[in-house]
C-alpha cells in the first residue's frame, strides 16, 4: 500500500517518529516476564519496554477483542503520584486546570498541568479520595516533571510524593468487562470515572470506572509486586491480553488526545478541542491568563479529524494542504490505520486562518503521494465508555 508499514508499525506511530529518550536501559513493567513469554513484540513508551502486540493475533484482533468482548492491557508504566496533606485538593485545584470542586471523594477527573504560555505539561487523572489526599495518573514520560512542578509552590504539610513503581495498572476494556471483574469478585456498579477499594481474598485493588478505549471499561490500580498475581487472575478468566498498539488505535478512533501529539508544552488545550477539561471560572490555575486571551481572542490553529477517502495511512509530522501542491495549512498530529473503518484516519493541528471545516476536503503529504481526507469532528466511531 504504496510503501505502506506493516506489523505494529501499520498501526502505532512508529518509535522512530517518538522523541528520543535518554540512552539509558529501559524501565520494565513489573508483567515484562509474561509479556515475553507471551511472544509480545516490545517497543519503547516513555522510556518503558512495553508490548506493541502479542504473537497470535496482532492489533488487529487485539482491537476487535476490545471493541467486542473484553481485552486487558498491561500500563504499569503510567505515573503514578500522591498529593497528601491538610488542603491537598485545594492546592491542586489553583494548580491543575480542571475543577476538582465540580467532584467528590470516589471520584476521578481528567485534567491538565499547564505551563505559563498555555502549553500542557501534561494530561492526566485526578483521584480525589478526601479534601487531603488525592492520586495523580500522569503519562510515564511527564511524571517527574508533574511531581517537580507541583511539589516546587507546594505549602508546607503537604507531600508531593512520586509513587511510579509503587503500583501498577491494569485496564480491562470492552463490553464484557464488568461480567469479567464480578466474575473474580470485584465491584463494578460504579459510575463514569468513579472507583472503589475492592479485595480477592488479601489482595487490595483500587477499581477505577476510566480508560482510554471509549468502552465500558476498567482499570485496576494494584500493589507492584501483586500485579502478577492480577494479571493471571484476568487471564484465567478469559480476558485477553492487548498490546499499545492496540491502545492506540482505539483512542484514535475516539480522537483521544495523546501528549506529545496532540497536547504538548506548544499545543495548548484551546487549540485541542480539551476546552471542555478547564475550569473557566476559576480564579487560579497555572497558564489561565494566557488560556483566557487565546479563547477570547480564537486559536491560530485547532483540532480536527481527518477520514481518508483513498487508500493512504497517514502518519505524525505528515503536512496537511488545502490542494495537491497549494498552500500548507497543518500537520497530522496522529495518523493510523482504522481496524473499525478498515480505511486511514488522523487528527491534525489545521490553521483557523484557512476557513477549513468540517466536511471540507484536504490532501495529505503521505510520502510523497498526495492523499484526499475529509475533514471531520471525532469520534470516528459511534462508542460509549458509560
């Protein structure tokens, strides 16, 4: 398919298109034992080993199990990071973007660090507990820089604690999941980005209502040296285990933000369409005065999703233009291959400027060959994760 990458590479973005990381061995999940008998084919996430795909199957069916039953991927590599101390959410809440007012204990909370420009440090999940504790889900990359930047004005009594190899996460995806967990004994009854305390036998687990698939889904929080245990656990019970390849494919055809893509320290949550994951009302939160004037004043550029109308698989980086050899007006932000659409499809950066909208046409630089793409507003597939 015109040079197209087969493998995993068809689907992820390639590790070569990835920043590069220090030249320091990987990190390896507490799980890299059974990923590698499991004949997984490993790439680099943040400076993690973790499974591309699993001998068997591949993306493909890996996707399908997730889109149709029930799938589980191993994300131990994601931070993880304690907020604790008298006001510990009230602090959090003049720091991070969203408003941790708008949810209670139980609760969890997408939202963003920012910096003073607008740009996104990093997206992540906020898990209020109490007003005095709260566990942060930073991306595995970010997570040092999450714990610096909100530890640096944190006031006195109150800890800021980096937690990444304390545990590990587990996320079980698809329509069957909550048969699969209350098949094992764990609480499912739990509503949208909601968890709770749940135990097999003496093992603790925190449940959590979250994912990054748009299925119902799970994800687990266990203690490191029990995530083994767990994993077994789910295998036993039929669940099959998926790859990042995967992951990836999923949250593209949602049209899921991912950091370093369609977020980063230059892409602000304005231009992403992530708007809705900032508390506009509030009176302090790192970046708000520059966010307020972008949204005042419309972002240069934003968010679209791009549906290929030939065959072409579009890739991070590829330029968007208005006309096979006219004016560039964006870049892809995130490209792959639909295993629900069977047909390329992309986010991209598009300029305000060039008028494009949804339902307008674009051409995409797919090495070398000129690709046509309809302009849309994702999701690409019609899914619920409620």
């Amino acid at each position: 398919m015109n040079g197209a990458p087969t493998g995993p590479a068809r689907y992820l973005e390639r590790v070569s298109d990835l920043p590069a990381g220090p030249a320091v061995p990987p990190k390896l999940s507490p799980l890299h034992e059974r990923h590698v008998a499991l004949g997984a084919k490993l790439g680099d996430f943040g400076g993690w080993s973790m499974p591309l795909e699993y001998a068997g199957g591949g993306v493909v069916a890996e996707h399908t199990a997730v889109r149709e039953l029930v799938g589980m991927f191993d994300v131990s590599h994601l931070g993880k990071a304690l907020v604790r101390g008298p006001g510990a959410a009230a602090y959090l809440n003049d720091v991070l973007t969203n408003d941790l007012g708008r949810i209670g204990p139980g609760q969890a909370q997408y939202t963003l660090l920012c910096n003073d420009t607008g740009g996104v440090v990093d997206d992540l999940i906020a898990y209020l507990r109490s007003p005095d504790e709260v566990f942060l889900i930073p991306n595995a990359a970010n997570t040092a820089e999450v714990v610096r930047v909100v530890a640096a004005t944190a006031p006195a009594g109150i800890e800021v604690r980096d937690q990444h190899t304390d545990h590990a996460i587990l996320a079980v995806q698809g329509p069957e999941s909550a048969a699969v967990l209350e098949q094992i004994g764990l609480p499912t009854a739990l509503a949208y980005m909601a968890f709770a305390d749940g135990a097999v036998g003496t093992g603790r687990i925190v449940v959590c209502r979250t994912g990054y698939t748009g299925e119902h889904g799970y994800e687990l929080v266990v203690p490191w040296a029990d995530a083994g245990t767990w994993w077994d656990l789910l295998a036993g019970a039929g669940v099959r285990p998926c790859g990042l390849g995967a992951r990836d494919t999923l949250r593209t055809e949602m049209g899921y933000s991912l950091h370093g893509h369609e977020l980063s320290p230059d892409i602000s949550p304005v231009q992403a369409r992530s708007g809705w994951a900032v508390g506009w009302t509030k009176a302090a939160f790192r970046g708000r005065d520059a966010l307020l004037a972008e949204r005042a004043d419309g972002p240069r550029r934003r968010s679209w999703g791009l549906l290929a109308l030939e065959r072409g698989i579009p890739r991070q980086h590829m330029t968007v233009l208005s006309e096979p050899g006219e004016t560039v007006i964006g870049e892809v932000t995130s490209g792959t291959f639909s295993p629900t659409l069977k047909q390329g499809i992309a986010l991209a950066l598009l300029d305000t400027a060039s008028g494009i909208g949804a339902g307008d046409e674009v051409v995409v630089d797919v090495r070398g060959r000129p690709s046509r793409f309809q302009v849309v507003v994702p999701p690409f597939v019609d899914r619920s994760t409620r």
